[in-house]
C-alpha cells in the first residue's frame, strides 16, 4: 500500500515538474537570447504605440470609450507584455500628463523643441514612445 501511493507521488512529481527555461551557456546563446529579447520588447511597444493611436483616433471620432474591442486590446497586450506591459502603459500615461501640466505652466520640454506649438495627441505620442 505504501509502495503504491509512494510510486503515485514519484509519477505525479514526475509528469507535474515545471521546467526551468535554460540560460545558454555560449556567449553566442546569450546573444541569441538578448536579441531575441530586445525584437520582442520593441514589438510590444510599437503595439502599445498602436493602441494608444486608435483610442485617440477613436476619442477623435467620438466613439464609444471602454468599448469591449478596446477592452479587449488592452487585454492582450497585457497578457502578451504581462505587468511590465501595464507598468509601460501606465507611465506614458503619467508622462503625457507631466507634458500637459508643463505646457499649461509654460515650462519648455523636448516635445516643445521637436513639435513646436502646434502639437497634437498623436504627434506627442509618437515624441513620448520610442518603438
């Protein structure tokens, strides 16, 4: 009986391991790793670049706000970007705010030198995320 339950646990153990990503162990595998890292990150932000674009484009239009497709795109930016991707979203929002209250202030920023006066939201996004 004890045998049994022992081997039940060892299958179990067996079949339920979670196994560990393997870091390479040549300095070309880590450069294959950073690469393929940095590919992915700059996809992420030129998807939330994308994003922020249409619910502008879409606020312009006066379409209807947390709609459930834009609902849904934030969705899976988040899943695919996890927190990192919330986080990243969440700051360009706080910096487009520190922008706003900055011109409103008069302070000169680096959107005023590469924009000028004349800046819309969808040129500030595309000065505010790199991607």
């Amino acid at each position: 009986m004890i045998e049994t339950f022992a081997l039940t646990a060892l299958i179990f153990l067996i079949f339920n391991r979670k196994k560990k990503e393997r870091r390479p162990r040549t300095i070309d595998g880590e450069y294959q790793q950073l690469i393929k890292s940095v590919h992915e990150n700059s996809a992420l932000a030129q998807e939330i670049k994308n994003y922020l674009l249409w619910i502008i484009a879409s606020n312009n239009d006066d379409g209807q706000k947390f709609s459930e497709e834009q609902l849904d795109r934030a969705r899976q930016i988040i899943e695919k970007g996890g927190p990192s991707a919330f986080y990243w979203m969440s700051d360009i929002a706080a910096q487009m705010a520190l922008l706003v209250a900055a011109q409103i202030n008069g302070i000169p920023t680096n959107v005023n030198v590469e924009l000028g006066h004349s800046a819309t939201a969808e040129d500030v996004v595309r000065i505010v995320v790199q991607g």
